[in-house]
C-alpha cells in the first residue's frame, strides 16, 4: 500500500513503476495519515469521515498487504499552506483543518531558523512523514500486524525536481535509493 499526495506529478504508480494489480494506493491532501480515532458518538460517527482509515483498514484487515509505504514529496502544496498564512480557499478550509493534523510535526523541528522558507518546507514535509509513520502505529490493527512480523512501514520522499526517490533507513535518515 502506499499512501501518497494527490499532487499530480507524485504517481505512485509511476514512480514505482507499477503495473494495475500491484498497488494499493490512497491519495490525500500531502499524504498524510491521520491518528486512529474511532467515533465515540452517534454525533461524530456522521460528522466524521475517515476515508483515509478506511482506506488503510482495507487494506490491512483484507487484503493483508505486507508493506505500507508513506511518500511524501518535495514542493508539496498542503505543507506550504500549512507553513504559510494563506487565507483559506473557502469558507469551510477543507485544506486548513486537514492541515492542522501536522502541528506535532512542525513543534518537532521547531521554530523556523536561518534555513530560509525552502529549507523550513522541506524539513517539514520530512518530519510529516514521520508523523504519519508514528500514526500508523496508533491503529490497533496495524500495530498488532506490524508487531507479528506481518507488516513493515515505510517512508519515501520523491524529489519532483530533481526526480530523485528517497527511502527512510532504520535510523530514519532519508537516503537515494542505490541501483
Ligand atoms: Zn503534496
């Protein structure tokens, strides 16, 4: 499975040079997976929906896939309004409240320094595809899968520019990939 952006030039498909048949892919806004949250009211059971989870119970419960891979990218337009104060797109900020779930994120790397505006979105379009590696683990499902040796999460970073694929080593350091 791979969770991705909706950004059109990150394909997963394309990028991993995949047949139809080989992935599982679920596309968001900046490729994010939101905590485990599971409505506790009849209330939040409408006003809450979890296409995302939905997504990711599929394919974990169903299919049983063994690798679930979290491919973030560089310029990617969901950080960048998130890190920038841009009034919303309309009045119900779809992007910004879906947004707004990368804040553990960016208190991660902290305050912006002397890296410049670029240098700060790149950081944290690293450092939110940590966060959904760590919200991964918050599903009971996928920890249970993950902790019996079924099931490996990874991440991955596609330059668009430079069309370079980057994969998240034990050490969660994002290094090319070699061959
Ligand atoms: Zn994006």
């Amino acid at each position: 499975m791979v969770i991705g952006c909706v950004d059109s030039r990150v394909s997963p498909e394309v990028i991993f040079d995949a047949a139809p048949g080989e992935l599982l892919v679920a596309r968001n806004v900046a490729n994010l997976v939101p905590a485990y949250e599971p409505p506790s009211t009849p209330e939040q059971d409408i006003s809450h929906q979890h296409g995302t989870s939905a997504a990711l119970e599929f394919a974990v419960r169903a299919l049983r896939v063994q690798h679930i891979v979290v491919l973030g990218h560089a310029f990617c337009g969901g950080i960048k309004a998130f890190a920038s104060d841009d009034a919303p797109l309309s009045s119900s900020d779809f992007i910004g409240r879906w947004m707004r779930q990368i804040e553990p994120a960016a208190e991660a790397i902290g305050p912006r320094a002397d890296e410049g505006e670029e240098g700060y979105l790149r950081k944290l379009e690293f450092a939110s595809v940590e966060l959904s590696l760590r919200n991964l683990m918050t599903f009971p499902f996928v920890r249970k899968a993950v902790e019996a040796g079924g099931l490996t999460l990874h991440g991955a970073y596609f330059g668009v520019a430079s069309g370079r694929l980057l994969v998240r080593n034990e050490r969660g350091v994002f290094e090319p990939v070699s061959g």
